[in-house]
C-alpha cells in the first residue's frame, strides 16, 4: 500500500510539475501576447498627435528586452518624436535590438553609421557590416541600402556587379529603392551597359509603386520614346500624378506633353499653355515661361489670351491641393 501510495503521489507531482510549467507557458504566451499588442498601439501612436503616450509604452518594454520596442524607442530618439532628440540613447537602443539579431534594428543602425552626423563621424565599415547582416536574414529594405553603400565606396567593377545582383534581389521582393536605384542605373549606365528598355520598365513599377520621382522619369520616357514608343497619354497621366502630389515641374511637364498633341485633350492647346505657364510660375523660372511661350508662337491671339486667364486658377487649385 505504501509503495502504492509513493508511486502515485510521484505521478501526482509530476503531473503538478508538467502542469505548472503548461501554466507558466501560456501566461507568458498571453503576456507576449499582451506587450506586442500594446507596441503596435504605440507604434501608431508614434505618429499621432500624442508620442509621448507611445514613449511611456515603449520605455518599460525596451528595458525588459523587447528588440521590437528597442528598435522603435531607438527611432523616435534617433528622430526626436515623443522625446528629445539623443542619439547616443538612440545608439544604444537600437544596439540592444540589433545584439538580438533584429532585422528592422540591424537595417536601421546600418543607415545610423552610414549617415553619421551630430558629431558622429559616419563609419562606413560598420555600416556594411551590419546591413549585410540584415541583407542575410532577408530584410527587403536592406538589399538597396547596402547596394547604395557599395556603390558609394566602389573599388572595381566587381562592386558593381556585385551592387547590382543586390538591387536585382531588392527589387524582386519589392523594395522601392532597389527598384529606383537599378532603374536609374540602367538608364544612365553608371554601372554598367545601358538598357532604356529595362530603366522604363523598372521606373514604371516604381511609379506605379507611388514614387513621384519615378513617375516624373517614366513619364518622361514615355513622352520621348526612350526605352520604347512614344505614348503621349502614358506621359500625361503619370506628369499628372506627379502634379497632383505636388511637382510644380510636374505640371510644367504636363502643359508641354498637351501641347506636343493637343488634338489628344479637351482644349489642348488652351489647357496646355496655361499649365505650362502655371508650373513655370510656381517653379519662378523665367526660362521655362519663356519655352511656353515660344513653342505657342504660332497660336492664334485668342488662345495665348485664354491660356493666361486660365493661369491664376491653375495655381491656386495646384496650391490648394497641397494643404
């Protein structure tokens, strides 16, 4: 009977053992659970009217070891939000992240030590080293950031070569700048052969992507035909993205387009100098309202009249979209 009883109190202790440490799992499951819930709170909260109720959520989880909040409280020190601008406390929170092998904190010290600034001189070793790090546990920001630093520092075409695989593995996993940067590469060459072809392809996703840049270098190719056929409307509707995101040389661009083929738009010619004018007015560019008016030397009086009337109003809608 004792040995009965032994036996099965030894069964009831580790079944209480086993228990307890079931227990133990789900309540800091749950607590996890918890603190991640309330740092997404605060990362939202980072850019509202009140950061300094993300600061208060964000602290106490940094000093328990959380590289998510680490890597946020890091930013907003490194960018002044919610607390003054520090960035030594910015250096060492995002140091404590990226010791843990946080992604997002090994891309962000790697741009810390790229930019330097503050006193802090920029140490470009560092830098690679860390965005390299976040390049191997695949941190799409990262491929054309460490792409950009190579190229800045390049010693031979091998960098180049090598830059530009990290741009190609960027831009497939949809990283922006990737993107932009192996575009612009493509189109100028500064690393390589030119293709036009591939620049118009590439700048096109990345405008599609909502780079104004982008879509004011696309649009240019399209309106000359550089990497492929002239496409007037193409050029109009992406110089009219530009503008609406505010590009006064967007709207300059978009008047000249009209009036390459302004039997393509409602009142092309009238519209097309007006915002031609327009944006050579908003850019206070003499020279520019000068080529306006010279490519609309052969319209008749009346449209050259129209087309100024139409300027004040363009402008005020342009400005008006922008607050």
């Amino acid at each position: 009977f004792c040995d009965s009883f032994r036996d099965n109190h030894r069964e009831f202790a580790m079944f209480r053992t086993i228990f307890s440490v079931i227990a133990a799992v789900f309540l800091a499951i749950g607590a996890s659970a918890q603190s991640y819930e309330e740092i997404l709170r605060a990362k939202d909260l980072l850019g509202s009217d009140t950061p300094e109720q993300a600061i208060a959520i964000l602290e106490p989880a940094a000093r328990a070891g959380h590289p998510f909040a680490q890597n946020l409280l890091g930013a907003a020190y490194d960018d002044g939000v919610g607390v003054p601008r520090d960035k030594e406390a910015a250096l060492n929170y995002s140091s404590a992240a990226a010791d843990q092998g946080y992604p997002p904190a090994l891309f962000n010290l790697g741009i810390f030590f790229a930019r330097g600034g503050d006193g802090m001189a920029p140490d470009l070793h560092r830098s690679r080293a860390l965005l390299e790090r976040a390049v191997a546990l695949d941190t799409t920001a990262a491929f054309g950031a460490l792409a950009k630093l190579i190229l800045e520092t390049a010693q031979g075409p091998e960098d180049a070569a090598h830059a530009i695989d990290l741009l190609r593995r960027g831009a497939v996993r949809g990283d922006l700048a990737a993107i932009e940067l192996l575009a612009y590469l493509m189109r100028s060459g500064a690393a390589g052969p030119q293709d036009p072809v591939e620049a118009r392809h590439l700048y096109e996703i990345a405008a599609l992507m909502g780079s104004v840049d982008a879509q004011m270098a696309v649009a240019g190719m399209f309106a000359s035909g550089e990497g492929g056929p002239v496409d007037i409307a193409q050029a109009h509707a992406y110089f009219t993205s530009a503008a609406n995101a505010g590009r006064a040389d967007g709207l300059y661009a978009r008047g000249l387009v009209t009036m390459m083929s302004p039997e393509e738009f409602d009142n092309g010619r009238v519209i097309g100098l007006a915002q031609c004018l327009a944006g050579a007015d908003l850019l206070r560019r003499r020279d520019l309202a000068a080529n306006c008016e010279e490519r609309s030397e052969e319209y008749a009086d009346s449209i050259r009249a129209a087309a100024q009337a139409e300027v004040p109003g363009l402008i005020e809608t342009f400005v008006s979209i922008q607050q």
